[in-house]
C-alpha cells in the first residue's frame, strides 16, 4: 500500500479511482465492509483502491474538549486499512485551515483535480466540509457534474447492532473486552514499550512487566487476562489497569504479569491482546490478600486463556 502524506506528492490522477473517504477510528468490520466494496470495484474496473483520511481526528483541533479517545493508534490503523487490500492510503494533516474549505472545493480540487475519482463509496450519514455542506445528495449533485458515480452504502449491522465507534467506545469504557470483538472483528489490542516501575509486583511474588503506551483508549480500569506477544511468541498473561489502590498510587498503570515466564523484558515492546475481564481495581486490607486475589485471579487467566486463541486482522483477510 503506498501511503501520501501531502496532496504535491500526487503528480496526476489515479487510474479509475475508487475512493472512500473518513475517519475510520477502530477499523470495524463496518469500515471494513466499506474497503471491501471499494477493493472489489477497483478490481472489477482495473482502477485503484484510494481511502483518504486526515490526521489528527479533525475534532482534536476544531474541539479538543469534543474528541474522542482513539481506539487505534495512528500506526495501527495504517496497518489495518494496508491488510484491508486498499492500493493507497492518503493521510494529510488537517488542520484549521484544512477546516475552511468548502464542501465544492474539496471535491472540485481534490478529489476530482488531484485523485481523479472515477466512484466515491460512503456511508450512509457522511458528511465532510466547512459546516459539513457535503452530505450524500451534495454529493450525488457533484458526482453528476464531474462524472463520478456516488455508492451510498446502508448501516451494516450485526445481530440488530449497528457497527459503531462510539458503541466499541462504550464497551471499552465498561470493560467488556468480549463484546467489543464482534464489532471489531478481532480482539481489542495495544502495544507497550516496557519501563521501570515501583518493583513492588517481585517481592509479592508475581513480578510484572510496566507498558507505557501511546493508546489512547483503554478499557475501564480492572484485571484482565491476556495474551502476550513477545517477538514471535505469544504468552498468557495477566494485567492490572489502575491506580493500584492497596499501594495508593496516583498514576494509572499497566502491569502485565506474564504466567510462567522468569526472562528479562525491560525496554522490549510487548503487544496484549485482551481476552476477558476477570475483575474490578479493588483496594485490599493487606498486601497479604493482594497476594490471594492475584493467585486467584492467575488461576481464573489460566482456565480462560488455556483454549483462546487471538483473533487478528492477518487470520481473516485475503488480498488474493
């Protein structure tokens, strides 16, 4: 997949593009569906595949206050829209300048001058634009006028549930790491780079492994089980997100104990992947009862985890 970061490195029009246009935060089975349908058009037509983006989230600058947490990682998306088969990615920066152009400009532009649409395949509720002028039958006026056809595609939902962003957003924020998974199409996953902590997991006998990650979205603070990724080797695990209320401390954390593994992984990047929750973040009378409730908890992890397998975008996409 080749991926544009300023429009000037398009010096002409894609062959018989085939393009999409979005934020695609989470890269859900329902954006998934929409790359699938402009894949096959592209292939169909001998034209290209085109997903454009911007980066940051345009509510980040237009209205921090208003932005939602990121369910994936800049990073993570490119790699989940370049498993999607898509031909090329374009991600430019946006900006409040990027916010003043209207609606007509963009199309007349960028997308018709600079890309060269051929077919333009959205959702259903899509709107772009200064003010979000450019709803579907803006588009389909334009589309008439530069010579591009205009897919609308209806909600894709499973199960009753429309695939949703901001419902994956919720099931986080409560914690249910298994619900999200039907919407996700995989398991909910981040990556850490490990760092020192307060070393207090090895003297209760269950040393951990302290992530510090760039994700923004975690799910509700809790014990969860876990598989580890560790190079080529995936391993059980355990992590606590919190604030470890026994010890008081004033910073949330991710403190991974990896089941039965004695190695040294400082400043290694490890990648979890959430499986289920086991419980709430508690505050304990005693170190003692911790040191229960984590044997309790690693007991619970083994039976969870001792027949999961990780479900990851590589295992259901094909690009032929």
């Amino acid at each position: 997949m080749r991926i544009i970061r300023d429009l000037q490195e398009i010096t002409a029009p894609f062959p018989g593009a085939v393009v999409t246009i979005g934020n695609f935060d989470g890269v859900h089975l329902g954006h998934r569906e929409i790359f699938r349908r402009v894949v096959a058009l592209a292939r169909e037509s001998q034209g290209t595949s085109v997903v454009f983006t911007f980066v940051p989230h345009p509510l980040k600058v237009l209205s921090p206050e208003r932005a939602p947490r990121l369910i994936n990682t800049y990073a993570e998306k490119e790699r989940l829209i370049e498993a999607s088969c898509i031909d090329v990615l374009i991600s430019l920066p946006f900006t409040v300048e990027t916010s003043s152009i209207s609606a007509s400009r963009f199309v007349e532009e960028i997308l018709v001058g600079r890309i060269g649409v051929r077919h333009l395949i959205v959702g259903y509720d899509y709107a772009f634009g200064r003010g979000r002028e450019g709803d579907v039958d803006f588009l389909r006026s334009k589309g008439e006028e530069y010579g591009f056809a205009v897919h609308v595609l209806s909600p894709v939902a499973h199960e009753g549930e429309t695939y949703s962003s901001t419902r994956i957003r919720q099931l986080l924020a409560a914690g249910d790491v298994v619900g999200v998974v039907p919407l996700l199409g995989r398991h909910f996953t981040l990556e850490g780079r490990v760092i020192h902590g307060a070393h207090r997991g090895s003297g209760l006998g269950f040393p951990t492994a302290n992530l510090d990650t760039d994700k923004e979205l975690l799910p509700r603070p809790g014990v969860y089980a876990v598989k580890v990724k560790r190079g080529e080797s995936v391993l059980d695990g355990v992590v606590n997100i919190g604030y470890n209320p026994t010890f008081c401390a004033e910073r949330l954390s991710l403190e991974v104990h990896i089941l039965d593994f004695a190695g040294d992984v400082y400043g290694e990047t490890l990648r979890l992947y959430f499986v289920g929750r086991l419980r709430d973040e508690k505050r304990f009378p005693s170190p003692h009862a911790l040191v229960e409730a984590i044997g309790e908890d690693v007991r619970q992890a083994r039976q969870l985890l001792g027949a999961a397998r990780i479900i990851e975008y590589r295992q259901y996409l094909d690009c032929g």
